[in-house]
C-alpha cells in the first residue's frame, strides 16, 4: 500500500526541481512553469493529506490554489508581454538594474555559439535561359 | 563481501544526502549553456539519483504491501511527473518545456486520480494544461528567436542554483524522514542492521475485513459526532443515540480489543500469536518490522480513546459533566486515530457535491475573497498591458 509518506516524498522532489529551476533559468516564460510546478507539488501534498485524513479539506484548499494560479498567469502574462514590448526579449537579466543595491551585475562572459549557417540555395530567375556550354548537344526544335 | 554494518537512520540519511548530491550535479551537466553541455552523463547520473530516491523510499516507508495495480499506477504517475520536470527545467527550447510541463499536470493528475480527488483531476487539467499552457505556448511562439539567444542558452549560476534547491530538498526529505521515526519505538531505528532480519512476516499485518470494519467504525462516527453536535438533544434521542455508541464500540473492540472485557482483539490476537507455536518464526520478527510495531502501538491507543470516549459519553448522560462539546471531541480523537489505523480513508464518492458543500458552508468568506481576487488579477491585467494613445 502507498503510504502518505510515499506521496508527500514525490510532492517533495517536484517542488525542489521547481525551485532549481525557478533559480536558474533565464526565460521568463520557463520561470513562471517552473514556478507553477511548485505549485503542483504542493497541491500533491494537500490531497494527499485529505485522503489519508479522511475529510475534504486539503482538496478545498488545492480548489484555492488552482483560482489563484489562474490569476497569476492572467497578471503574469500581461507582465512578460509588457516586458517584451520595452526589451524586445524575454530574458530576464536586461532587467538587471531593478535588483537590490549591491549585488554585481551578471555579465556574460561566454560567448553564444554562432547560429548555424544555412545553405544559400541559388535559384535561377524564372524565364531565363540558363547559359549553355559549346559542345552540348542541343536539340532544335 | 563484508557487509557495512550502518543503522537503519545512519542508511536513510546517506540515501537522501547522496540522492540530493547526484541530483544537483545531474542538474548541473544538464542547465543549458553556451559552450555545451554534457547531455549523456546528465541523464545518467539523473537516473542514478532517480534510483536512490526509489530505494529510499522503499527503505524509509517501509515496503508497500501487495497491491500491484494501485502500486504500479502509483510508480508510473510519480516517475513521469518527475521526469517530465527534469525536462522542464533542463531542456534549451522553451516551447518544448512547455509541453513537458502539460505532462507533468497529465502525471499529478493521475497521483489525484489515486488520491480521490476527480473533481481536482478533471479541473486541473482543463485550467492549467487547457488554458495555462496554451496561453504560454502562444506568447512563446509570437515571441521566439530562431537559433540560439540569451534567455535559452544561458543559466544563472547552475552550480549554486542546483545545489542549493537540492540541498533544500534533501532538507526537507530528511525532516519527512525524522517525523516518520518519530513514531517508531526509542532506540529500534539505531539498532545495527544484522539484529534486524529483512524477513517479512507471513501474515498480513492487517486484513482487508478489519480495515473494512475500521472504515465503517469511522463512517459511523462521523454521524455519531454529527449528531452530537446538534445544540438540544430531545430527550427520545438519547436512546438511539447510546446505543448507536454502543454498537460502534463494540464494532471497534472486536478489531482492537477492550481492556474492560479482557478481549484481546482480532490484531493482537493474529499478530502476538506468532511464535507461540513452534515452527513459526519468532516473537522477535513481529518486533522487527516496523509497520506491525506501529500498528500494535496504534492498536493500543485507539483501544484506549474507544473506552475514555464511551465513558465521557456515560459520565455525561448520568452526571452531565463532561459537556457533550468535550465528549464530541472525545469521539473525534477516537475517530482520527481509528482512521489512521486503518491505514487510508474513505473518500466519498460524491466528490464534487461533497466538495462544493464544504466550500459553500465552512469556506465560504474565502470563496468571496478568491473572487475578489479574480475580478483585480483581469483588470490588473488589462491595465498592465493598456498602450497610453492606443484606442483600441
């Protein structure tokens, strides 16, 4: 049998990757997923504790989270989108100079791979005759 | 090979320490980077970490007993869920996070589902991978460079940021693990391993009939304490009533046993026989595991609060004192332990109706405020994005 314990340990391991997450990457949009898996880590919890307490109560609470997860992607959408029209990007460090005074700023020091380089494919325009070398056989019609 | 001979404790703090440890370096090869990252030996230290988590788990909360579908479900649930999250958080393009994370909702879905929870299930689903992700992947998908850029290709502090959330993980693991002990006897989970035989008992520790009368017991009760509740009591109620306490009683006794008529009980009775006769393994292997330790201490209490319960409720019928609050409370106690006895509860399988009752009775100031706070999220929202000289 699945005891509590079992449960709450998976709940536990979603949260931590949530937070790595949320702590790390740069992408606005990945941060606040990473954000909401924190949020279902937590709901795990909740309804775990309702079932093996018997009563309803932590699954009421999970409803709570679920309204005030939708309101904060509404608002946080509408933020990263303001963002974006300023930054022209949605990383999160061109808004480095909003942090707390005292803190260095992040400057990055590896350069980005170059972007693969695509073939140029050549098409000749339409309706020209292409050159033709001398001793090439031509059919005349 | 000689064998390490750590306790049981000293065993499960090294699983969660090297568990945490192999997931931040796993992390940590994984973050995206711009000089390469190295994918093969992320994955496969993951999956070491993986490995310990699971043993772990099976070691600290002890082995499930049988019950393949409920297992096997379980075990598939919680490995995508945490699987599809280490893809999340590792995987370069945003766009294909997205779609892990409509997997990991899929995943804790499925552990609701397990849960009782289908209202939550169905709900979840539609709100966060119907209308989250979507919104997500769109705003993604009108916003994304080709080719590698900054927000992608480039983590802040990989090292730190993995070993820090790991090692609060690990933390809070390790503090799940001590609560878990902390019902254990004083002084089992040090002794060295070698005096513990890795033998399981050949009896169940607790059947599916008693488990069964349990849950009935705490069914029963909870109309008990309802009734109990009730602000006058007309005087042709009480009959009904101690006798509907006595029956519960009597229902609990036959499982648990009752000091007053010397019965032992159906628990004791299978469990403390064991080595009594010969050819049985010993008395010291009932000691030995710990989930039958745990159920007799248990058995214990609940055949405590079943007669301090019974005699609240005489002691107020006759001298009418204690007050029915506290003997109301008295049967709530009896009934938590009763239902932690048991094991799991019953859910009711009118979930949805069950639900909003609770919702609209006892939570009804927060549903309010939820809604409040849904009217401010849309107009903050709007007014977030409003262009100043834009008509729309």
């Amino acid at each position: 049998m699945i005891t509590l314990g079992h449960y709450l340990a998976v709940a536990a391991a979603l949260f931590g990757m949530g937070l790595v997450g949320f702590l790390t990457r740069r992408n606005l949009i990945t941060m606040f997923l990473c954000a909401e898996m924190m949020l279902q880590g937590v709901a795990i919890n909740l309804v775990a504790f309702a079932r093996f307490h018997g009563n309803l109560e932590g699954q009421a609470f999970v409803v709570f989270i679920l309204a005030v997860a939708a309101c904060e992607a509404a608002v946080a959408l509408a933020l990263f989108t303001m963002l974006y029209r300023r930054g022209k990007s949605l990383d999160v460090s061109v808004w480095q100079s909003l942090r707390e005074l005292g803190v260095p700023p992040t400057v990055d020091t590896e350069p980005l791979p170059p972007p693969p380089a695509e073939e140029r494919v050549v098409l000749p325009p339409a309706g020209v005759r292409p050159p033709r070398s001398g001793d090439e056989e031509v059919a005349r019609v | 090979m000689p064998q390490l001979s750590l306790t049981p404790f000293e065993l499960s703090v090294g699983r969660i320490a090297l568990a945490a440890a192999l997931a931040a370096i796993g992390f940590y090869f994984l973050l995206p980077r711009p000089s390469g990252r190295r994918i093969g030996p992320g994955i496969a230290v993951l999956i070491a970490a993986a490995a310990v988590f699971a043993a772990w788990l099976v070691g600290a909360f002890g082995r499930p007993m049988p019950d393949l579908v409920g297992t096997t479900l379980f075990g598939l649930f919680a490995t995508a869920a945490v699987g599809f999250g280490a893809v999340l958080v590792t995987q370069r393009n945003p766009a294909r996070g997205a779609i892990a994370f409509a997997f990991v909702i899929l995943s804790t879905c499925g552990l609701f589902l397990l849960l009782a929870a289908t209202l939550l299930m169905a709900a979840t689903i539609i709100v966060y991978a119907g209308a989250i992700i979507v919104t997500f992947l769109f705003a993604l998908m009108l916003s994304q460079t080709a080719g590698p850029a900054d927000e992608n290709d480039r983590s802040r502090e990989p090292l730190l940021g993995s070993l820090a959330g790991f090692g609060f993980t690990g933390l809070v693991l390790l503090t799940l693990y001590l609560n878990h002990l902390a019902a254990m006897p004083v002084g089992e989970a040090t002794a060295p391993a070698e005096a513990r035989q890795p033998v399981r008992l050949p009896v169940a520790v607790l059947t599916s009939g008693e488990r069964q009368a349990l849950s009935e017991a705490v069914s029963r009760l909870d109309a008990l304490i309802g009734r109990l509740g009730v602000e006058s009591l007309p005087p042709d109620a009480i009959e009904p009533l101690v006798s509907d306490a006595e029956a519960v009683r009597d229902k609990i006794a036959v499982v648990v046993g009752s000091d007053e008529f010397s019965r032992p009980g159906s628990i004791r009775e299978r469990l403390e026989k064991l080595g009594t006769r010969p050819g049985e393994p010993s008395v010291t292997l009932v000691r030995s595991d710990e989930q039958a330790r745990r159920v007799l201490s248990r058995t214990e209490t609940v055949r405590r609060l079943n007669q301090q319960a019974q005699d609240a409720l005489q002691n107020h019928l006759l001298e009418g004192k204690p007050d029915r609050v506290s003997v109301a409370a008295r049967f709530r106690e009896l009934r938590d332990e009763t239902l932690l006895l048991a094991g799991m509860a019953d859910l009711p399988a009118r979930n949805v109706s069950n639900l909003g009752y609770l919702l609209y009775t006892q939570h009804l100031l927060a549903v309010e405020l939820a809604g409040i706070l849904l009217l401010i999220a849309t107009i903050g929202a709007i007014a977030i994005t409003h262009r100043k000289g834009v008509t729309s």
